[in-house]
C-alpha cells in the first residue's frame, strides 16, 4: 500500500516511515499540503496521514482538496494532531471528509486499521463491479435480489437518465423486417 506522510516535523516523518515500511508499505514523505497535494496528483495514494498543523495548507483544507480531485481509488485520510480534539473540530474535520484521526506522538499499533479498511473499500468496489444480469432479458439484479430493467438499475445507482433510440443495425435486422410485415398485411386485416 502507499502512503503518503504530511508532516513538516522531520522526526514525526521518520518514526512514521520507518513504521509503516517495516510493515512491508511504500511510503513519500512531504513537508506541506501544497507539496503533497502534488505529489497525490502524481502518484496512487492508498493513505494519506497528514499533520494537522502545517505551513501553506493545513491537514482538513488538504483533505477537502483531496477528496475534490477525482480517483478511481478512495483514498483513506488520516489527520494527525498534537492536541486533543474539541467536538466542533471534529465535526468540521468530518465534514470536509478526515477518516480518522491519531493523536502525537504515535502508536504504532494504530496504523494497521487504514490499511485494513482500504484493503475492505477495495473489496467492496471490486464486487460492485459485477453485475448479476439475465443472459435473455438484460434485467440486473439488485443487492435485494429484486431483478429490474438496466435502464432502472443505473438511474437509481447513479441519477442518470435515458433516451432510447434503435441502432442503425438493429433498424436493419428488425424494424425493416417488421415494417415489411406489417405492409404485407392486408389493409382490411389491419382494421
């Protein structure tokens, strides 16, 4: 898993690195939420675990960047703080998207639960990702073992909306053979 570290307290950087490369991750070391900022940018971030206070941009203003950038993977934001938090900071820390928090000088113990919840989101997209859908009908099933249109499926899991229209060859392979019938029918018949 890579790490990406946000502390512009060397000796904090290095207790944390040593840390988590022990553990068997690949960690980047940065000094400012600017610099990290980039170097998320650049690079597939597992984890982030950030400082709170920093130079340029502190913890919850790069959290809130970060979850602003789109990714295929969620990255898991841990802020760090020297202090204890008061519930109005905690709040504004969730709000702007922080997973977790930790409290200086570090317990190594505490570490493992970012890697464990990013392998459990990795898992769960990975399973998202397989749709149940009937080989004749196309109808998908859903998480309630309800089978519904594909149309209805993707507007409830993503808001989008359809428009329908008839391929250049399905128009071919069935509506003109339909139409060809139906012409061929005789008018008193159509009546």
């Amino acid at each position: 898993m890579k790490v990406l570290i946000v502390d512009d307290d060397l000796i904090s950087q290095l207790v944390l690195k040593r840390t988590l490369e022990q553990s068997g991750h690949e960690v980047i070391l940065t000094r400012s939420g600017t610099e990290a900022l980039k170097a998320f940018q650049d690079d597939a971030i597992s984890v982030v675990i950030s400082d709170w206070r920093m130079p340029e941009m502190d913890g919850v203003e790069l959290c809130q960047t970060i979850r602003s950038v789109r990714k295929m993977n969620y990255t898991y934001f841990i802020l760090v703080s020297s202090t204890r938090l008061t519930p109005e900071k905690y709040a504004h820390a969730v709000g702007m998207g922080v997973d977790d928090f930790l409290l200086k000088p570090l317990n190594r113990d505490e570490v493992p639960v970012a890697e464990r919840i990013i392998n459990f989101t990795s898992e769960i997209k990975r399973l998202k990702t397989l749709l149940p859908i009937c080989m004749y009908c196309k109808k998908i099933r859903d998480d309630g073992n309800y089978w519904q249109q594909i149309e209805s499926y993707i507007r409830e899991a993503t808001g989008s909306n359809f428009s329908h229209g008839i391929c250049p060859d399905c128009y071919t392979k069935i509506v003109e053979p339909d139409l060809r019938a139906l012409n061929a029918i005789p008018a008193a018949a159509k009546a």
